[in-house]
C-alpha cells in the first residue's frame, strides 16, 4: 500500500472513533502506536501481571504519591486535603452551585462532603444561602476570604504537578491526557448511577453491556 494511502487510512480509522480530534493528537497516538518498547512488569509474586492491571497499578500509586506529597503542597494554606481544596475549587467553577452538585461534581460521597463542605463554612471559605427554585436546597458560594485561599492553593497545586511529571516531555503529557482522558469521562457520567449495584452487576454492564 502506498505510505500516503496509508497514512490517511489510519487517519480515517482514528478520526471515526474520535471525532472532533486535531490532527496533532492523531500524530500522537499514530507514533505511540508505532514503538516498540513493551512495559516491564513489575516484579512481586502477587502483583498484576496483565496491561490492565499493571497500568491500574502506575496510576494508582501515581494518586497515592500525589496525596502523600500534597499533605506538604497545602501546609498554610488553610487546606487541610486534595479533597477540600477539590470541593472548594469546584464550588468556584460552577459558580453557586447546589449543595449536591458541588459534591459529586468533586467525586465525592454526600455523607463526607457535607462534612467538608461544613468545614469549609466554619473557615469562612464558603456561605450558603436558599434556593430560589426549589426552598428545600441550599447553594454555595465562595467567600472573598476563599478566594484569596483559592489562588494560593492553586499556585500550590500546579506547582506540584510541575514536580511529579516535569521530567516527561510535554508531548509524552500530552499524549497521557490524551488516552486517559476518555476512561474519566465516560465514569464521571456514570458512577452515581452504580451506587447500591454490587461489583458484578458493575462489572457487567460495563464489560458486557448488560444493565
């Protein structure tokens, strides 16, 4: 086949199952696709010994590295965790939002962040004040107080990824948000809808498309 006609055939294939995608990230993917190099599995009687599992692993000591090194990243700032500055961060983004938004918008179970959120109230960080549509709701707000706590906990916050992955390339970074970018979002749509299902029921609607 002539390199041209397959180039765009792989082109065509990739543009299919993600439309909307630059040409840059296609370049991406296509040489990703084209090394050689295989991962090495770690080594340990009982670790994972498949792809899934061992990047399942990377990513989630890759998460616990980050929690331990944020403890650090946070220190007087009036922020005691990831979760906190998460909720805080996402009131923000939202701008007022619901109560029950704010929390599963963070990922998080109600019970704890009503917890937090009760917290961040106590510190000034956050009022809160009645729903005009629906009296029985209550909507957030950031303080100017946590505003100023915000862009210091930003600051902190990059600066700490800067540390963890400022030895990859940024296409090499690029390439990463690229392939996982996918697996968040298609479980941030849908993780509330698995709450009280047990693992097989998850697992098979997932993996074999039966609810």
């Amino acid at each position: 086949m002539n390199k041209a006609v397959e180039l765009i055939t792989e082109w065509g294939a990739y543009d299919e199952q993600h439309p909307g995608s630059s040409i840059e990230e296609f370049c991406r993917h296509y040489l990703a696709g084209k090394q050689t190099r295989k991962p090495v599995p770690p080594e340990g009687k009982f670790l994972p010994v498949n792809s899934d599992g061992i990047l399942m692993r990377v990513i989630g000591r890759i998460f616990k590295l980050h929690t331990i090194y944020t403890v650090a990243a946070l220190e007087g700032t009036g922020i005691n965790t990831i979760d906190e500055y998460s909720l805080l961060n996402t009131v923000a983004q939202l701008k007022e939002p619901r109560k029950t938004e704010a929390i599963y918008a963070a990922l998080q179970e109600l019970s704890t962040g009503t917890d937090k959120l009760n917290r961040l109230k106590k510190l000034g960080y956050l009022t809160e004040y009645d729903d005009k549509e629906d009296k029985r709701s209550k909507r957030l707000k950031v303080t100017p107080k946590g505003e100023k706590v915000l862009i210091q906990c930003r600051k902190r916050v990059s600066q700490l990824a800067e540390l963890m992955f400022h030895d990859m390339t940024d296409s090499d970074r690029k390439l990463c948000i690229q392939l996982l970018k996918g697996v968040e979002t298609k479980f941030t749509g849908i993780w509330q809808s698995h709450k009280g299902k047990n693992f097989e029921e998850i697992y098979a609607e997932i993996i074999t498309g039966k609810d």
